[in-house]
C-alpha cells in the first residue's frame, strides 16, 4: 500500500493497494512472463514518474494485478490528523479485499514509517501483521505499482473537482499548497474541501 496526497492543503488523501496473489509472485519470477510483460521494469515511486507515464502503466496495472483505492476526506482528516487517516485508508483497503477475496492477504507492506503493531490491529479489526517500510515505493514492487494508482485516481479526482471550484488551479497543482494555489484561498476563501488544520495560518 502507499498514500498520495499526505500533504496537500486540498480534498483526500487516497490510500492505493495492490494485491501480489501467490500466482502473481510465480510470474514475477518467470524470466518468460517478465520479458512479455518489459513495462514492469518502468514501475518506480509515482512521483518520479511523468504524467505520461503514469497514465501509460496505470491501465496496464489495473488489467493485470487487483486494486483497491480508498479516499479519506479533508474533513475525516481535519477531525482525526493526517496519520490517522492513512490508517482508517488501510483499513478500509484491507477490508475490501477480505470481503471480494478472503484469506489471500497474509501481510501488508506500507509505504512508511508508521507504527502498526500487530497486537493493536488486531484489537481494532482482524488484520494480518503491518511492515512499514521507509521508501518503500523505491525498495518494494507493490509499494509503487499501488503509488501509481493511487497517484493516477487521486489526481483525476481533483482534476474534477477543479471544474466544480473554477479559480484555484486544482487541475495544476492537485491540490499542493503552491504560491498561486495560496493565494487564491487568501482572494475567493476556503472551500469545504480544504484541509482547515493545514491552512490555520491563511
């Protein structure tokens, strides 16, 4: 799993995973398999990647591994805290792939540094252990194809809500707290979906 959008002042953040069945490990280490499928070899953090470029792996992610992103909104983020909110995100994931597949998740890799202890998942819901991993979107294979998706998803939402909130430049900065993107908050005022706790000082 990864988070996009941990720091935007604007809308969700979204919580991407992608699930690795114990078929797709087999593949990924077939020489034969890799070579016909030579895009995976494009796959990094969604960050360092173009749009262009996301927007070409995505559909191919999608058709070949099972995804899940969740949206946590600025409000649920505002009420909670931003790390909070990552985890009702992973939450949420691992519920949706409990209910549409079960008992295929053993393990969960997360982009991070965040605490998860197995013993307060446990409490909380029926969960398998947590491996936060620092960087993971660089170390771990599913890390960024779930960066990618949740980059790709999350960026075409707010490309929407750029044109319901005309005048904020969303559909360029994705909801970043840019110069341009500040300014306008100071000019038009904030918008219901504006984080409140990351903009105290406009």
């Amino acid at each position: 799993m990864d988070e996009v959008g941990r720091g935007s002042v604007f809308g969700p953040v979204a919580v991407g995973s992608v699930l690795i069945l114990p078929g797709d490990q087999k593949n990924i280490m077939d020489p034969v398999w890799r070579e016909q499928n030579s895009w995976l070899s494009q796959v990094d953090d969604s960050k360092k990647l173009s749009i262009q470029k996301r927007e070409i792996l995505y559909p191919r992610i999608l058709n070949t591994f099972k995804t899940h992103v969740s949206f946590v909104s600025a409000d649920c983020i505002d009420k909670n805290n931003i790390n909070e909110a990552i985890r009702m995100g992973v939450f949420a994931n691992y519920r949706y792939f409990e209910r549409k597949y079960p008992k295929t998740v053993d393990a969960i890799v997360l982009d991070g540094n965040y605490r998860f202890s197995y013993e307060e998942t446990l409490l909380l819901h029926p969960m398998p252990p947590i491996l936060s991993v620092v960087k993971g979107d660089q170390k771990c294979l599913s890390v960024a194809l779930a960066s990618i998706v949740a980059k790709v998803k999350r960026d075409a939402l707010i490309r929407k809500m750029s044109v319901r909130f005309p005048g904020y430049a969303l559909e360029k900065n994705a909801g970043y707290g840019t110069k341009g993107h500040l300014n306008a908050i100071r000019e038009k005022g904030l918008l219901p979906y504006h984080r409140k706790t990351f903009l105290k000082n406009i």
